[in-house]
C-alpha cells in the first residue's frame, strides 16, 4: 500500500526490500560464519556471482539518478534490503521511488538473464516494500536490522515468518 497523498519524488529517506521471484536459497548470497583478523567470528552474507551483479546494479543507481543516494544495504540469499536516500530533484518531471525500483530490477534482471544465458527470465517479484523513514530513531532502527539481517536469517523457520516480521513496519508497493 502507498501513502495516500505522499509524494514519493520527494527528498527524503526510504527502505526498501525487492525478493525474488522464486525465493532461491543462496541465490545472492550464502550466510556462513567467517573469522576476522584477531579471530572473531562474525555471520556474514557472502555473495555470489549474481549477487555481485545485484550489488554492481545498486550502486550504477547512484550514476544513473545523480539526486540518489544509497546510505544501507544488504544482499541476503533471495532477497535485498537497502536504504536509499533522494535528494532535491533539479527537473520538471520528477522520478518517484517506484521508478527507480523498476529501473533497478529491470538493469539487475537483465544483466543477469545475460550473465546466466537466460532469456526473458523473471528474476524478481512484481512487488516490494517500501518504508518511509521518519527521522533518526526510525533510521537507527531500519540500519540495526539491515546490520543484523545476515545474523537473523539463521533464526526465521519459514518464509512465513520472515514476512511477518516485515509486515509489522513494512508497506507492500506492487509495481
């Protein structure tokens, strides 16, 4: 569901989670545990090929729309969780949060149906949560749960209760 009456062009935070059509365990990443340098063990998400596609595609975002920031980010196995950031737009026609989520999922599909020799593929759901970020609690909160995503994908059972919990602070756009 949007917010009625928002103005999606407008400067401002947003969180965002596009999954995959096909919710493919280990499709962007794999969550394993890895040490760091003093011997540290720290769960991580760990990207594959197609998840340094779905990365290189994010961040062509910030060339492609020069008034987009991306601020958080994380690649999770079947799905992406990022924090994008719009800053005053400069033209007549403004571009909404919902144009530059379809731009990202089209470039991202289609570089990797390329990648993997894959026509015509679908690789992501038509729809996506949204959330606008309202002040520094609210973004405080939004980056601990991107931070502590790879950490908390060991804990949820099911698909089921995985959209549970985003339901409680998420809205749904379908695009």
């Amino acid at each position: 569901m949007r917010l009625d009456g928002y103005d999606y062009s407008q400067a401002g935070l947003y969180y965002v989670t596009i999954c995959l059509e096909q919710m493919k365990h280990d499709y962007f990443a794999r969550i394993i545990d890895s040490a760091d340098e003093n011997g540290n063990i720290h769960t991580i998400s760990k990207l594959t090929a197609n998840g340094k596609v779905a990365l290189e595609q994010l961040f062509a975002l910030e060339e492609r729309y020069s008034f987009v920031k991306i601020k958080e980010y994380v690649i999770m196995p079947d799905h992406i969780h990022f924090v994008i950031q719009f800053l005053a737009q400069q033209t007549e026609k403004k571009v909404t949060l919902n144009d530059v989520v379809c731009a990202y999922k089209s470039l991202t599909t289609k570089a990797l149906n390329q990648t993997e020799e894959k026509k015509g593929r679908k690789v992501f759901h038509r729809s996506y949560y949204d959330h606008i970020i309202l002040g520094q609690h609210d973004y405080d909160r939004i980056r601990q749960y991107i931070q502590d995503n790879p950490i908390n994908w060991r804990t949820h059972k099911s698909l089921a209760d995985y959209q549970e919990e985003q339901s409680l602070w998420v809205g749904k756009n379908k695009i």
